[in-house]
C-alpha cells in the first residue's frame, strides 16, 4: 500500500512544527535571540567579552537586566562596570527582559 505524499507532508510539517515550538519556549534561547537582535551593536556578540561602547554582561542578574533596560539605572548598592551612563532606557524590550536575563545568567559571570 503506498502512502499519499499529502499525507507525509502533513506529518513532516507536524513534527517540524513540534521541534519549532520547543525552542519557541526556550527563554534562554529567546534570550539569546533578543540580545543578538537588540544588543550587540554596543555589546560584544559574545555577552563574555566587552563590545565596542558597552561591557560585558554576561551573569548579569535579572534585576540588573530589568532595571538598565527599562530605566536605564541600576539596581540599589549596585556598582557599574563604566560611568559613561551611555545606555538609554528600551522599555519595547519589555516583554523580553525575562529572556534576556536567562540568556545573560546562563551564561556565567564575565571575567
């Protein structure tokens, strides 16, 4: 018995459309995402290493992430790795924060 190619086509799309949502849910790779798209032209690439204006955040905390990209401060007793105060607040990064921080913190503190 052969099998309709439009059944096969719709099984492929199924199980390429499970695969997709999984790493759609990921906050780290979201994270990873978000930061590729919206940080790294100040940021290094690599959150590890310094960028070009900004320092590198990787470890960054949550309310560190929450309160730079937001506000555009930073959290209380918290001392910054520069003093230019370049960064201005992004809050249509809003919805993203989360991510970034599970992006940021997965990766270590930078040395």
């Amino acid at each position: 018995m052969r099998t309709p190619v439009c059944v096969v086509v719709a099984a492929s799309a199924v199980v390429l459309a499970a695969c997709k949502q999984g790493s759609d849910t990921n906050p780290v790779e979201l994270g990873r995402r978000a930061y590729a798209a919206n940080c790294t032209a100040c940021h290094n690439p690599d959150a590890t290493k310094e960028g070009t204006i900004g320092p590198a955040i990787a470890g960054s905390s949550g309310e560190l992430v929450r309160a730079r990209v937001l506000r555009a401060e930073y959290p209380p007793g918290y001392t910054p790795k520069r003093d230019t105060h370049l960064m201005p607040a992004q809050p249509f990064l809003a919805s993203e924060v989360g991510n970034l921080a599970a992006y940021l913190e997965s990766l270590g503190r930078s040395p």
